[in-house]
C-alpha cells in the first residue's frame, strides 16, 4: 500500500536523495512525503476513485495527489449544517485550476473555457491572482469531460496544485509589445520546463497507455517532489503586477535600450503565515544577483535543486522556499544555486518600480494595436442581475481575433487588437455594458479578494462576498475627503494564507472568524515593503473606524504625491501591534 512503504526504500530512489540535506533524518520525513513516493509517481488510485460511484469524493490519499493534476476536492460550506442535520455526506464537488502560463489565451479557448464553465461549473469562471481560472463545483463524474475539453484547445491542469511548480506569471505590460512577447515565451518554456513529466496525467485523464521510460520518469522532481509549492514569476519593470517579492523564484526583466539583457533573481518570497505561530511569516523575496536571458531555464533548474534538496522535508508548515533560505542563510544559498549553475551571478542591476496595479481602459501598444483592460471585480466572471458579463465575453471572443490576458490582479485585457477592429469591439462593450465595470474608485480599481466561502476549505471569514460591500462604506469615507479617484491598494482574504498577496497592500485584511478580521496597513504601492498588523480580529465597525481616522488625517497632512501606505508607515499609523494587542492612537 501507499504508506506502508519504507522510508528506506524513498531514500535510494530519485535525485532528491542523492543530495538531500543529511540532517533531516529519514525516518522523521512526514507523512506526505511518504504518500509521493508511494504514489507510483502521482498515479495512486486515482483511477479507481473516480469509478467509485457510491460517493461524489475520493479517498484521502487521492485527494492530496488530484492535487498535482490541478484539482482539489471541496464541499460547499454553505450547505454543510443543513447536509449535517440530514445525515448527507457533504456537498463533495471539485475545483480545477487551469495552467496558463503568463495568462495568455486565445478566443478559441475562451470559448473552450466559457462552455466549459456553462456545462460543469455552474455557470461561471473565476480570474485568479496567479493569472489563470478556476472552474468551481465541477462534479467527480464530470472531471474527464472538463480536462479533455481543456485538451481539446491545448490547455491542461497539470501541477496547476501540489508540490511542485506552479502556475508561472509574467507581466501583462500591454504597450510593451515586443518585450513582452519575449518573456511570456520565457514564462511559457519555464513553465512547459518545471511541470512534472509523470505520464499519470495522460493516462488518467486523457486514458492513454502507459509508455515506458528508459530513465526515471521525473528526472528533477525524483520520487518526492518539491518539500512544498514553488512559485515562479517574471516582471518587466516600471510595473511589479505580478508583485514579484511575492515568488519563491522571481525574475525582473534588466532592458537597456529597448533590449532585453536577462534578469536580475529574487529568491524566497512567500506570503502564507498563521495566526499565533511565530515560525509562519510572510517574506519579501530577495534579490541575489543577475544572470543572461539565455540562462533562465537553468537558473529555474538550479534554484528548484537547492529547494528541493534542502527544504525541509519533516515539517510542512517550514517548508516553503522562505524558510529554507531563512534557516540556511541567504549566502548559503546562494552559493549552492551558483554551484549547481557552474558560474557565479552578475551583480544586481538597477531597476524601478511605480506600482503593482493595471492601467485599467484603452491602452496601445509600441506595434499600434490596441489593448482593453476590464476591470474584473474578484476576478469573478458571471451573468450578474445587472450585468451579463459572461456573455458579454463569449460576444466579444466570438469576433476577437486577438488574444485575452489574464493580469495578476484578477483583471482581463482584450489584448492585441488591430485598430481597425477596436469600433467592433467597443460595440460590444457598449452592448454589454460592460464598459461602465471600469468606472469603480481608485480604491475599487486597485481591489482584490480571495474565493474564500463558499468553496475554499480553509476558509475563516468571507472575502469575495464581502470585500464589495466593505469597499463601497470605505469610498464613501475617501469621497468625503475628496479621495474617490486616489488610488490605494486593498487587499482582503478568508484566512492569513494570503492568497490575494494581502501582506503587501495598502490596506491588507485577513480573516480570523466570521465577521472578524486582521487590519493591515503601510504596504508599499508597488509591493516592495510588508504591511504591518494594526488591529487584531476585529469587525467591520472598528476597521471603519480607524480607516476613517487614518483617512482623514491622510487628506489633511499627506505630502505632495505621498501614497497611503508610505504616509501610514511616516506618520507611524502602522506602528505594529504585538499579537493580543490593539492599535492605540
Ligand atoms: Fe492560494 C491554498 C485559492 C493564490 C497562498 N489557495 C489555497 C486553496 C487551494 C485552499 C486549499 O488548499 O484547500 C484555495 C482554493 C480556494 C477556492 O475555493 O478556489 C486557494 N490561491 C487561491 C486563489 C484562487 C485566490 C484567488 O482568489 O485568486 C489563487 C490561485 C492562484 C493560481 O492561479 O495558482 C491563490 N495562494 C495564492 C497566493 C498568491 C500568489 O501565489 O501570488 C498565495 C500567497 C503566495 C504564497 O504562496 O506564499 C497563496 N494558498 C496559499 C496558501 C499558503 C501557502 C503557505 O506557504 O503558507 C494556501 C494553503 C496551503 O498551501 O497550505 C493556499
Ligand atoms: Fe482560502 Fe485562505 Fe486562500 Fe482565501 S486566503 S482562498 S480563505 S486559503
């Protein structure tokens, strides 16, 4: 069986163990660890289970390797008690996360993506803060259909979850077109490149034979994967939207001239933390040096190697890149990355940052072609009572010759449009109405929430249902002061996990229990400095209350073109507060 596989027998087997960091013991390796290498390379019984007709879930082994083919097994939370009182098994359904490097997608696969939504996952498709959709409620029964229909236009799932690599970022910088064609062919190889090559996917979704290999099957990952999810994003600078301090492995465009020269590498980003443990934080990643643009999939290769080798294997809640690096040194690991590269990093070169948002509306591109940014509330795409939003996008890549771009704030581009088709697409627009999302504040604009309740399991608060609600009583405090139109980050999520990267906004919330939350304030605009906790678990009444506090002296003391979070952090509004204790003014 899956765990009763010795951890000896883990210990000659793949890669990982030929240069494993000894001082983990092996016979303390966790229990997950186990569970892959045990796995017959992510295959377990995941066939068998889907078969299983008995009940909408899987067994608990499956749902933790479903994982690394990008599918996670939910309930619906807000059927539990009433499932409960009626002796049901809770309302299993599945959530799959496309791999969708760069965010880039044709109309073809929107469509794909629309009919999908339609038939399987009731009717909508969630953008999300790693560029890419989610499917939600899709029942077990329905998985094949719905990875096949992705086949079918060449999108997949793979290690869109799991301990491995995820979905790869890049910048969406719609007037930079040739740069940016560059490096999201970058992001699209280094994400064709990291994905685990099991042939388990093909065969459990696709029902394709099982082939041979003539060496291991997963030559990087081994038997065990990564200790932990690994996060790898490309930026092109002035804009950090995909907020690269956020990465395990980030890569900053260096341009000179108008050419691309290679990256500058950030290593060690994360954001997950939990509430009263200490050991959990969210860190910025660090910039270790430079390397040409030839060198990135190697540099990919490298750094995956020392993570893999070194995180920590035992304890799930250390094991993400952040506190390999921590626990290690930074010099140590660097070093090891050079090691496994065979030359040392150039150093750093300069760079700037303005902002991590989207310039939401018409902007055109260096080649004439024009791109529409929507703004895209939560990410969340849906016919709403007043606006038909999901038809409104069939209607548009029905005629749209161009591409889509997914940006890293929930947000969509009707990318590369040729003048003389914006009239049509504007038509549509206007038909749709779907021009008048765009008109939000400067607070709205710069939005973002996590899924949270109903779906997500580990949610404590609601965050996408509720942060509209939340946004409008904080704008009519901003309109009062004549802020409407100031840009501020805002940042809301169920738990700490962090998943719309709160801890880098403005204004950062984080849920504790319903209705109460953790208020955050003096992130930097363009994600490069951590906010600071300023009440803790608290309700709506209280965040409104300081809000309207901070926001009023904003309006009357804040220096020319000073941004919220950087006057917070000045005028010491952001003084942190130590767990159990609350911001006194
Ligand atoms: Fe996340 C787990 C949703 C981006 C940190 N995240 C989850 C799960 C799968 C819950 C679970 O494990 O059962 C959530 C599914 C909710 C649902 O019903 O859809 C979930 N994460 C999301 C998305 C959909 C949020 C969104 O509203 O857009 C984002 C999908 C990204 C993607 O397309 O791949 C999403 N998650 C992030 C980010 C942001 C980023 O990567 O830039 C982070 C913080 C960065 C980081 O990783 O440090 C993030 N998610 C987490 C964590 C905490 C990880 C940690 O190191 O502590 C978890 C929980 C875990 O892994 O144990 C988590
Ligand atoms: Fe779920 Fe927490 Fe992530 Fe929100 S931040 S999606 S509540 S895991």
């Amino acid at each position: 069986g899956i765990t009763s596989m010795s951890t000896d027998t883990i210990a000659r087997d793949g890669p990982t163990d030929r240069s494993r960091d000894l001082s983990q013991p092996l016979d303390r390796l966790g229990p997950d660890e186990t569970l892959k290498a045990g796995s017959d390379q992510l295959r377990g019984t995941i066939s068998a289970g889907l078969e299983a007709e008995l009940t909408a879930a899987v067994p608990g082994d499956d749902i933790k390797l479903m994982k690394f083919h990008g599918l996670y097994q939910q309930d619906d939370r807000d059927l539990r008690d009433e499932r409960r009182r009626q002796r049901l098994e809770p309302a299993y359904r599945f959530m799959a996360r496309v791999r969708l490097p760069g965010g880039v997608l044709s109309s073809s696969q929107w469509l794909k993506l629309d009919e999908l939504g339609r038939a399987y996952a009731s009717e909508t498709l969630r953008l999300t803060t790693r560029q890419t959709f989610q499917l939600h409620r899709v029942h077990k029964k329905d998985l094949r259909a719905v990875i096949q229909g992705l086949h079918d236009v060449l999108l997949d799932t793979k290690a869109a979850c799991g301990d491995d690599s995820r979905g790869v970022m890049a910048s969406i910088n719609p007037e930079l077109s040739a740069l940016h064609a560059e490096v999201y062919a970058l992001a699209k190889q280094a994400s064709e490149h990291a994905i685990p090559k099991t042939g388990a996917y093909r065969e459990i979704w696709y029902g394709e034979e099982r082939t041979l290999t003539d060496g291991p099957e997963e030559p990087l990952y081994g038997k065990t994967y990564m200790p932990r999810k690994f996060k790898i994003g490309f930026v092109i600078p002035p804009v950090n939207d995909i907020d690269v301090y956020a990465q395990d492995l980030g890569f900053i465009a260096i341009i000179e001239g108008r050419e691309l020269k290679g990256f500058n590498i950030a290593i060690g980003g994360g954001m997950g933390r939990t509430d009263q443990a200490p050991k959990t934080y969210p860190r910025l990643a660090s910039v270790i040096g430079f390397v040409p643009k030839d060198k990135v999939i190697a540099t990919c290769d490298a750094v995956m190697m020392v993570q893999r080798d070194y995180g920590d294997r035992v304890d799930r809640g250390r094991a993400r890149f952040k506190y390999t690096i921590d626990d290690k040194g930074l010099d140590f690991i660097k070093a090891e990355i050079e090691a496994r590269l065979g030359f040392p990093l150039e150093p750093a070169r300069p760079y700037d940052f303005t902002s991590n948002g989207d310039v939401i509306g018409w902007q055109r591109g260096e080649d004439g072609r024009e791109h529409f940014t929507l703004f895209v509330e939560n990410g969340r795409v849906s016919n709403f009572a007043d606006i038909a939003l999901l038809d409104g996008l069939r209607a548009i890549a029905q005629t749209h010759k161009g591409n889509f771009r997914v940006t890293p704030n929930q947000n969509l581009v009707i990318a590369d449009i040729e003048p003389e088709d914006r009239p049509a697409i504007e038509a549509l627009l206007l038909e749709y109405r779907l021009a008048s999302l765009n008109k939000g504040s400067g607070l709205r604009l710069n939005s973002m929430a996590c899924v949270a309740f109903p779906t997500c399991g580990l949610a404590m608060a609601e965050s996408e249902r509720y942060l509209p609600k939340l946004v409008e009583k904080i704008d009519a405090i901003l309109a009062g002061h004549g802020l409407a139109q100031e840009p501020i980050t805002i940042r809301m999520t169920g738990c700490p996990n962090g998943c719309a990267r709160p801890y880098i906004a403005e204004i950062g919330l984080t849920g504790r229990a319903p209705g109460k939350y953790n208020l955050y304030l003096g992130g930097g605009f363009h994600g490069q400095r951590l906010n600071k906790m300023v009440l803790e678990n608290v309700g709506e009444q209280a965040i409104l209350e300081l809000l309207g506090k901070v926001i009023e002296h904003f309006a009357s003391e804040r220096l020319p073109n000073e941004r919220f979070g950087d006057f917070a952090i000045r005028v010491g509004h952001a003084a942190e507060v130590t767990e159990g204790r609350f911001f006194n003014d």
